[in-house]
C-alpha cells in the first residue's frame, strides 16, 4: 500500500473485524468475571478493579507480535447500584468506596476494550442473589426485561435502510409495554476507530425539544454501533448524582492549561483511578472541564424508589446481518420473572424477525422499487 493510499478503517476491511472481535472477546470475558462476583458483601471498589485488571490481562495475550499497536480500556469499569443510572467507578477516597452489595441489589456493570482503537463495550444488569429458586420480580423484573426486549429490537432495526427516529419509537412502545420508560435523551452511537460517540445517533425518550432538533439519519452496511439501553422503573428524568466524577474523556480541544497536570491517555474514556496523583489531577480538571479539554462523565441516578436496568453492547452492521459482538448474562424468564408483556402486534412481529438479512428479499424488493 502506498503512503498516500488511506487505510480501511471500516468492517469492510476483514482485518478491522478481526481486531474488533479480538477486543470483544475480552471485553466479554471481563465483564462475566465482574457479573460473577457480584456476590453479596461484594465491594464496588473492587469490582471496578477486578474488572479494569481483567481487560488489562486479556489484552496482554492479544496481538502480541505488534509491538506498536494501541491496546487498552475503551471504557474503564463502572458498577453503578439500584437508582444509581451508570458512570459510578469511586476511588478509595471518594465517598461510597467502601459500599458493599446487598442481597435484592441490581447492579449495572459497563466495561469495554479497544484493540488499534477498535472498541467492544459491554453492559449488562444483575440482581444480587437472584436464582432460579430465587427469581426476580417486581420493578426490577420489569426494568430488565424491557432492557432487554428493547435491546433487541434496536439490533433488529439497524439493519440498512432503515431510520434512527423509528427505532425511537419502537423502543418507547417495548419498553412502555412493562410500565417502565427508557432515560429520557439517552444515545446510542456509530462507532468508528478511536471513537464511540459518532455523528450518526438514535435517542431514546426524547422530550419534545430533543425530539424537534434531533437529526434524522439512515443505518448503512459496515457501520459499527454502541447500543446503550437504559431503562427506569420511574418516569425516564433523572438527575446528576452527589456522587464524585472519576470517568472523563479527552475531547480533543487544545488549550495550554495552566496547571501541567494532565496525564497521557488516548481518545477513550478513562478513570482517575489510571492517574498516580488523583489530587493534582483533579485540580487540573476543574481547568479542563471548563476549556471543554475534557468531557465529564457526571454519575447520574432516579429516585431511591427507583430501578434502573441496562444492556450495553457494540454492534456490527454487516452485508449478512447486524451482529452483537459483545454481551454480558445471557437474559433467563426463569430468573426475571416479570408479570407483564409486549402485547403490541408490531413490535412482537419485530422481535420474531432474524437479525441477519434475507438476501434474497433484500434483491426482490430492490428491483421493485428500481422498477417502479
């Protein structure tokens, strides 16, 4: 290839498959560890440690050959409980490091890996002691439910062709079928090499100003998704925790802070628990932050009556499919026992369909509507 010849950097490229499948593979073998020992008595601290160390240890066995290939975390671990929506990942310090989980406790935990910049995120929702002999039921049954029904109906519709504003509504008549509602602006986002938060988005439970600016657009072949469903028991607002920010991302604003206090990470988001000195770190961000240097990822949460469920996952919009790379617990009605059910006759025809392409179908209706 010459210099001047610019690299593939799609799916359509067999090569960036690969890395983005080798960055699932650990994502995935992280975040079952981090579910596994969401065991009562368990410290959220250390969950967000054993997590971020799992990523670091799968990577290590990952293209081991490619010396100057980028490899780390594209989303440090989070362990966010009950109300509590996402982004929680304490450090020793900060209050509620020491919070330890509790029988009945619905855990949110969110963790991902890059590979040259390729990105798998994963997020998946667990009950504390929850069993066959012991399911799920109540408010938390249904927000996990209606996360998880909502999920695959948006695998479903990123299929080329169609619109992010129509995977809107789809997701608000799932999701509402459990007496829950989706967190009001909550995106979902192309992904692309060393970023996660592409222009191309779909928005769940949009307010009417949302819903009136929000930009229309169209899914196509060899694009990549972040699929971020988080659903609430409550009525979709939530607010900005009390909870301490450890989780920013580098914007790529240049500003010459006056504070030299910036530790070196690349374009993902990343925790202050990565930084050696947290104090000085945090005193630079107050700078950064308001140059717009760094993006904040504030910890936001219901009320305490309230459940908030989530499903995270990236997804490869391919000629043959839309294919979910990454995933935590595989969803179990023996264990999430919800009394309630989508009874619209669209949306479970949707949830009936295949998330891979007919091709066939695909040719016939083309040539119709060329014929027309």
């Amino acid at each position: 290839m010459s210099s001047d010849t610019k690299a593939d950097t799609t799916i359509a490229n067999n090569d960036v498959v690969t890395k983005y499948k080798a960055a699932a593979d650990v994502t995935n073998a992280a975040i079952r560890k981090v579910l596994a020992a969401c065991n009562e008595g368990a410290k959220i601290l250390d969950l967000c440690k054993l997590g971020d160390a799992a990523v670091e240890a799968g990577l290590s066995t990952q293209y081991t050959k490619a010396k100057k290939l980028s490899k780390g975390l594209a989303y440090p671990t989070s362990v966010s409980v009950n109300n509590v929506v996402c982004h929680f990942a304490p450090l020793e310090s900060d209050p509620g490091a020491d919070k330890t989980l509790q029988a009945g406790d619905v855990v949110k935990v969110q963790i991902g890996a890059h590979i040259d910049g390729y990105a798998a995120v994963a997020g998946n929702t667990v009950v504390v002691g929850s069993s066959e002999a012991n399911p799920v039921t109540g408010k938390a049954a249904d927000a996990i439910a209606a996360a998880h029904y909502a999920a695959e109906t948006i695998q479903r519709m990123l299929k080329p062709g169609n619109k992010n504003m129509v995977v809107t509504d789809h997701v608000q008549k799932v999701v509402e079928s459990f007496g829950c509602k989706p967190i009001e602006g909550m995106l979902c986002h192309e992904q692309k090499k060393d970023v996660l938060d592409g222009e191309k988005q779909i928005i769940l439970n949009p307010n009417p100003e949302q819903r009136k600016q929000f930009q229309a657009c169209e899914f196509n072949e060899h694009e990549v998704y972040l699929v971020d469903v988080f659903v609430t028991s409550g009525d979709g607002r939530t607010k900005q925790s009390e909870l301490r920010t450890t989780i920013y991302k580098k914007t790529g604003t240049n500003y010459k802070l006056k504070m030299q206090s910036r530790a070196s990470f690349g374009s993902f988001p990343f925790s202050l628990r990565a930084c050696e000195d947290v104090r000085k770190i945090r005193m630079g961000l107050i700078e950064c932050c308001k140059m717009n240097v760094v993006q904040a990822y504030d910890v936001f949460e219901d009320r305490p009556s309230e459940v908030v469920a989530q499903v995270t996952f990236t997804a490869l919009v391919t000629p043959n499919g839309v294919t979910r790379i990454t995933q935590g617990l595989a969803f179990d009605e023996k264990v999430i026992k919800t009394d309630k059910k989508i009874e619209d006759k669209d949306a479970l025809a949707l949830l009936a369909t295949s998330t891979k392409i007919n091709k066939k179908k695909a040719k016939k209706t083309k040539a119709k509507t060329e014929s027309a």
